[in-house]
C-alpha cells in the first residue's frame, strides 16, 4: 500500500514481472504494440510468401496445402492479431487520456482483455508447429473447414475464441471509460474524433462478437463433440456459419477502420494547425457507420443464393454507407484547406491516406450492386478491394498513428528522415502491388488460387504485384530500423513534442506519470489544451484541488486466467484423437485454473493504494518518473 | 478508505451499488456485458429456430414427440421465483438487513438448484427415453447448446451468489461488497428473462408444432 514499488530501480526480471502484473493502460497499450507488432510481422512474411510464389507461373516455391495455410494465416492474423491489438494499443495509450482520465474503468479487465488476446493469438501460431496451420481461408465455411484434417481448423476455432473474449473485455471497458470517466467539462461533443471512434467501435465489439462466439462453440462442437450444426447429413446447414461469421465480421470491418479514422481525424488539425472541419457532422457520420455496418453483412453472400429480394435490400444499404464516409472524406479534405499545414511523417501517411482509400471505398459501392458481385466474387478484384481498405486505410493510419503518438508512449520521437523513407516506400509498394491485383480479377485471375498458368495474360500483372510487396516489406524494415535507433539513443522530448498539439494527452508532461493527472483538468470546449496555449498558459487549468489519487494494484490473475483457458483449449483439442486419454483431464484442469483464478479474484478484497497528496507535491519537480 | 467504512441503516446511501466510482463503473459494465449475452443468445434462439425438427431421418424425435408442459411448467416458475426472491434480497440489501438479505439469497440458491435438478431430469429423460442426443442430429445440437448454455449460466450465477454468501458471511454489507450482491442479482434477472424466452420459442412453439 505504497508507492515504493514505482520508485524504485528494477533489474530485468523486476521489469518482466512489472509487465506481466501490470494493470496501467500506458503499459498494457506497450503490451499490445509489442504483441501487435510481432503478429504483424509474423502476417506479413506469409504475405511475402502468397507474393513470392505468385511471381511467376507455374512457381512451386511452395506446396499447394501449405499455400492454403499461408493464405488462412495471413487474413486472421493479420486480422485478429495484428490490425485489431495494434488498436487497442492506441486506445489503451490515448484514449484515457484525451478524456482527462486517471486510468481506464476496469485496468483488471484490462489486462485481462489483453493476456486472453495474446494467448489466443500464441495457440493459434503454435499450429505451424504442432501438426500444420488452419487452411478453410480466414472466413473459414463450415462445409470447407468440416473437411479439412488434422488439427489446423480446431487451433482456429478455439485460438479466436479465447482471444474473441479478451476484445469483448477490452471493449466493455472502453465504453464504461468514455462513459463514466470523462473530466469535469469533457461533454460527449467535445470528446476528440479519436475517443468518438473509440467508443463506436467498442460499441460494435460489444454487438458483434457474440455472434462470431455462437460461430466459434459451434464449430468447435462440431469437430471436437460430435454435434452436428453445419453437417447436412445430421439435418444441420452451413449457411448459418455463413451468416454469423458475416454478421460478425462486416461490423469488425468497422471495428478496425473507425479507430483509423479516428487517427487521421486527430493528426490533420494538428498539422494543418486548425480545428477539425465539422466536428459534429464527424461524429454523426461515425455513428452512422457504426448503426449501417449492423444492416449489410449479406453482401458477402450474394452468390450464396438468399434471393434477389435480399440481394437489393443489402446491396441498397451497403451502398448507403458510402454517404456517411464521404462526409468524413469531405470534412478532412476541408480541414487541410487552408491550413498552415506542417507536412511530418503522420501528415504525410494522413494525406496518402485520403486519395488510397477513397479507391477502395468506389471499388466497393461497385460490388455493392449485386449483379455486378456475381462478376467480382471470389476474384483478385476482391483481394484489392479489401487491401484498398484495410492497407490504405487501417495500415496507413497504425503506420501514421505510430510516428504520431510514439513521444506519447515512449517519450522520444521517431526519426522523420526515416519515417520519410518508410512512408516513399511503403505507400508506393502498397499502390503497386494491389492496384494492378484489380486489373488481374477482372481478367479472371481467382482468388486463393495457388498457382497460375502462363500465357493467360496473368505474368507481368503478378509480377509487378509481387515486386510491390517487396517495397513494402523495405518499409516495413527500415521503420523497425527507425524504431530501434530511436529507442537506442533514447532522446527525451518534452510536454507536447509536435508543437501543435490540440488535445488533453499533449497538455502531460513526457514521460507521462504513471497517475496521469495529478490534477484532473478543467475541459473548457473542443481542443481543450489549444485552448489554454491560445490563452498563452502551458498547462491545463485545475479543476480540482491536489489530493490523494487513488490506484489499482497489480496483479497475476488476468495472466492466470488466459493460462487456464489456453490449457483447456489443447485438451478440448485432443480428445477426439484414438489413445489422448490425457485431453480431457487436461480440459477440466484447464477450467479449473480458470474459475479458480476469477474465484480467487472475486473474494480477495483488492482495494488499490492511496497515493498521497504530499508525495505528489514532492514529485512536481521531477515530472513524476516511474 | 470508503469502501471499507461501516454504516449503520441510516447512514446506508440510497443506492449503495452506485455509491463509488467502482460501483458505478460496474454497474454500467455489467449492463453493457448483458448487451452482449443478449446478441449472444439472440445467435443460439436464431439458430435453433433454423434447426429446430432437422432431424436425418424420421426416426429421430421432433419437438413435438419430446415436450411435457407441467415439468417444463414446474421449471418456470420455479425460476421466476427465485427471480422474485432475489428481488427481496435486494430489497433488504439496501435497507442495510444483511441477515435478511442473505436468507432471501438463500432461497433464491434453493430455487435455483431445484431449477437445475429439474433440468437434469428432462435431459436425462430425453436422451434415454428418446435418443434425443447432442450428437444424434442437427435440432439436437441445437436444442441442447441454446438449453445447455442457459443451464452452464444458471451453473454459474448459482456458484456466483454461493460465493459472494459465504465470503461476506461474517462481515456483512460495505459499498465495496454491495455492487457484487448488486450485479449477481442482476445476473440471476437475466437468466430469468432468457428463460422466459426459452419457454415461450423452444417449449411452447414446440408443443404447438
């Protein structure tokens, strides 16, 4: 009950230890970005092995089955992994503190969320080495992944699971912070565009989830305890996967852009140094995405045969998401206009992004229109439409939110030359290798395909595409380059490092202490901290008082529950197999790590630590190092 | 430390669940869980609705060949009045009456264990007397997953409110044990609301073809 622990000097282990109990938001955001950033190279060198055997026709660099489980692995890695963790790293390190709150509603939960996400991400890996990788493609159809050997499928199903219910965790908590924890002053409608798309897309985890939960235990039922759900001949029927998985997944399509736009949203008035055009119509266009993104998971299935009353019904919502996305395309364009626009590396990937994903978002009312989708379904066209969006849209804005908020989160500041050189190559690999990939659809070039013959007219556009991917990957290393220099010369930058901050989580000094405000702030409009600087002040005004703050305690459990749960999931596995007779001991003792953890969490009182006004004092001059 | 503060029944706030920020946080977490549980069974009752009488072959029972309405009768009001009597606990709860809150949570456990036997027995009666099984079609998957996952809530909420009971035995109410008997009742609600649901699409709408 002391805050010893937070001054003193750790040794390697004592820092390990630190982030394995850890329940603070800044280094759980750090465990995410870690875990993220690990996934996200792990999904793009299967990338680089889809675009190595591709290159060429005829190539057999690798095996048509393997090809199947680098393809699988790829889309729910990337995914579930990388795209939604390296988010939830962002909300976890700026969304508390934009709202000018001490810590997040829930930091147990928190952490939680966070190991339950990183154990099903590490059961799912270990297929590559315990029998061979999912291979049903990351929609994974029932009829396909009931087929499928061995145990690829089954390491999908109960890797997503777990991991599934650590994002509904991260995201309840979300909503309960943005709802309960704002500082006095901070109304809904000054809350940054980035803690808007917070909360929506938290609100869709909430909502969508679930479904892809029902998807999950019935397909884990039905290849690992005989029931018979998706198995026609026991009177069950595939589509319902089908429909749970799109329900689910269309509104993750929304999970995943929303915080992105969020990014964008922030960066374009910090750097064209004026105030985000239509704020309100902002906001109003992301809950309408958010509400339409619910309507529209059945134009994943217009080939499935629902019927063209059902085509036209989703084919009209679908594109009628299209209005609320131009508003916000609008609104940023008329942000820069007229700006006195400072063109740094988050800048840059923010203005890149505009033109990029306004291609995928046309490439998509196209197949909105359901005749045509009979045309585009299942072809490379598909491929670049998604990587359109999820490229030009979410990878620009993780790349962009990285450089942006890195002096938040470590408190030195990425090099621009090289995050320049990242940004050339990265962006011209990334038109390069999708941009022709719709040419090759239409041409007939199917998706998933392992191979292609030559003379089909197919040759030079895979080529050119595979050469692309290239410079992506070039990027993608010199910004890990960029990464390691700056950590390695370790330059501390002060409180709002920019310059041009606009936002509560600049006002802190860097590093951030670990209580965030010492004093909550008094939130007195939209942009709270350009506010006071336009009033010549360099910090927030007070709204309180300092007083004794209030902690939570670290703790193990949340590691311990995930344990018992990744446990559980290789018993569940096994038991089918002829002479495990050790899997189903396995699964109950699994259960019972975890019950038992959240039954010792649910009777031992833990009721954190006061941090005490003196010592608070005491820290004013040091800018509260951890 | 306030949550750890003894009261007396004039001191006890009004809505001590909602007392701290703790509690508060809570309250609206669980709600927003509860948002979630009912997308999640909304997916079981859309899928057993899909499902329901898909059976291989005509040998298989179908709803109407398995259901009995006075044990499925019995299991119903059972549950809603175990509901009700959660109701009283809290009632007592925020009347600061922790004896009485605890004896009312007591009955509500007894209604709730009653509940399960019942659930027991049907399971049990369909898969001897019927060969109404997990695995023996796709309407029994269903059946059992959308039933059997109410039944692993009813499992937990029961181990939920044992728990809570006997921690808090000897020390009785604070606002930092008051939003836990506050949420655990709400739990209790809500798998008494999917029961209602259960009852009307899976038994009622069964026995009517």
């Amino acid at each position: 009950m002391s805050t010893i622990a937070h001054t003193q000097k750790r040794g390697f282990a004592g820092t390990v230890w630190e982030y394995l109990t850890t329940v603070d938001h800044k280094k759980i955001a750090i465990l995410y970005l870690l875990a993220g950033g690990f996934f996200f190279i792990v999904g793009g060198i299967e990338a680089m092995m889809i675009r190595i055997q591709l290159a060429v026709p005829n190539n057999d660099f690798v095996s048509a089955g393997l090809f199947n489980e680098i393809i699988t692995m790829h889309g729910t890695t990337m995914i579930f992994l990388a795209a939604m963790p390296l988010l939830f790293a962002f909300m976890n390190a700026v969304m508390p503190l934009q709202i000018g709150a001490r810590d997040v509603a829930f930091p147990f939960i928190n952490a939680l969320g966070f190991w339950l996400f990183f154990f099903g991400g590490l059961f799912l890996n270990l297929s590559w080495f315990l029998g061979g990788a999912p291979d049903a493609g990351w929609t994974s159809y029932a009829s396909l992944s009931l087929a499928s050997e061995g145990h690829g499928i089954d390491f999908y199903a109960l890797g997503l699971q777990i991991s599934g219910f650590g994002t509904l965790m991260g995201g309840i908590n979300f909503l309960v912070t943005i709802i309960n924890m704002r500082a006095p002053g901070m109304t809904y409608m000054r809350m940054p565009l980035f803690t808007w798309t917070t909360f929506v897309a938290s609100a869709l985890i909430l909502f969508a989830f679930p479904p892809l939960t029902v998807g999950l235990f019935m397909l884990i039922f039905d290849r690992m305890f005989g029931s018979g759900f998706f198995d026609v001949a026991m009177g069950g029927n595939t589509i319902i996967w089908e429909h749970f998985f799109w329900i689910f997944g269309h509104p993750e399509v929304y999970i995943l852009v929303l915080p992105a736009f969020g990014i964008f949203s922030e960066i374009f008035p910090t750097f064209a140094r004026k105030r985000l055009f239509g704020y309100s119509s902002m906001v109003f266009a992301t809950v309408l995405i958010g509400f339409l993104g619910f309507m529209v998971w059945a134009h994943h299935m217009f080939t499935t045969g629902l019927g063209p009353i059902a085509n036209a019904i989703f084919a009209v919502a679908t594109m009628a998401i299209a209005v609320p996305t131009g508003i916000k395309i609008f609104n940023w364009i008329l942000t820069i206009w007229g700006g006195s626009i400072k063109f740094t590396v988050p800048m840059l990937y923010a203005v890149a992004f505009i033109p990029s994903f306004v291609m995928g978002g046309v490439t998509g009312v196209m197949q909105a229109a359901a005749p045509a989708d009979y045309q585009f379904h299942d072809s490379y066209f598909i491929v670049a439409h998604f990587h359109y969006v999820i490229v030009g849209g979410i990878v620009l804005g993780l790349l962009g939110g990285a450089h942006f908020y890195w002096p938040l989160m470590f408190g030195t500041m990425l090099s621009e030359k090289l995050g320049k050189v990242t940004f050339v190559l990265f962006l011209i690999g990334f038109h390069l290798t999708f941009f022709i990939q719709h040419f090759l659809g239409l041409m007939g070039m199917p998706r998933r395909v392992w191979t292609f013959l030559p003379g089909q007219g197919l040759d030079s556009g895979n080529l050119i595409s595979s050469i692309g991917a290239a410079f992506m990957a070039v990027g993608v290393i010199i910004f890990l380059v960029n990464v390691v220099i700056t950590q390695v010369k370790n330059v501390q930058v002060g409180r709002d490092p920019w310059e041009d901050g606009r936002t509560l989580e600049w006002s802190l000094p860097s590093p951030t202490p670990y209580y965030n405000f010492k004093q909550l702030p008094l939130v007195r409009g939209l942009d709270p901290y350009w506010i006071e600087k336009m009033e010549g002040k360099t910090e927030m005004t007070p709204a309180e008082p300092v007083g004794d703050i209030h902690m939570p305690n670290n703790s193990f459990v949340p590691f311990v529950i995930s344990l018992g749960l990744f446990i559980a999931a290789f018993g569940a596995m096994y038991h089918a197999d002829e002479g495990k007779d050790w899997a189903i001991p396995v699964l109950i003792i699994g259960m019972i790590v975890t019950f038992g953890a959240m039954l010792y969490r649910s009777i031992k009182d833990d009721h954190g630590y006061h941090i005490h006004k003196e010592e608070l004092l005491d820290e004013s001059g040091k800018g509260g190092a951890v | 430390m306030a949550a750890e503060q003894k009261f007396t029944p004039q001191t006890w706030p009004e809505s001590p669940e909602q007392a701290t920020l703790e509690g508060k946080n809570k309250f609206l977490g669980f709600w927003f869980f509860l948002g979630g549980e009912t997308v999640l069974f909304a997916s079981l009752f859309a899928t057993y609705l899909a499902l329901k009488d898909s059976v291989p072959s005509d040998t298989h029972a179908k709803a109407a060949d398995l259901f009995e309405l006075p044990l499925v009768f019995l299991m119903t009001m059972l549950l809603l009045t175990s509901s009700l009597t959660s109701v009283f606990a809290m009632y007592h709860m925020k009347n600061y009456n922790f004896k009485k809150m605890q004896q009312w949570l007591f009955i509500t456990v007894a209604l709730g264990l009653g509940f399960l036997g019942c659930e027991i027995y049907e399971f049990n009666h369909y898969y001897h007397e019927f060969e109404h099984k997990f695995t023996s079609s796709a309407f029994g998957s269903a059946f059992y997953t959308l039933v059997g996952f109410h039944g692993g809530h009813v499992v937990f909420g029961l181990s939920w409110i044992i728990a809570l009971m006997i921690r808090n035995a000897k020390r009785g109410l604070t606002l930092y044990n008051a939003p836990k008997f506050y949420l655990a009742s709400l739990y209790w609600h809500f798998i008494d609301v999917v029961w209602v649901f259960i009852f009307t699409v899976v038994y009622l709408m069964g026995m009517v073809g």
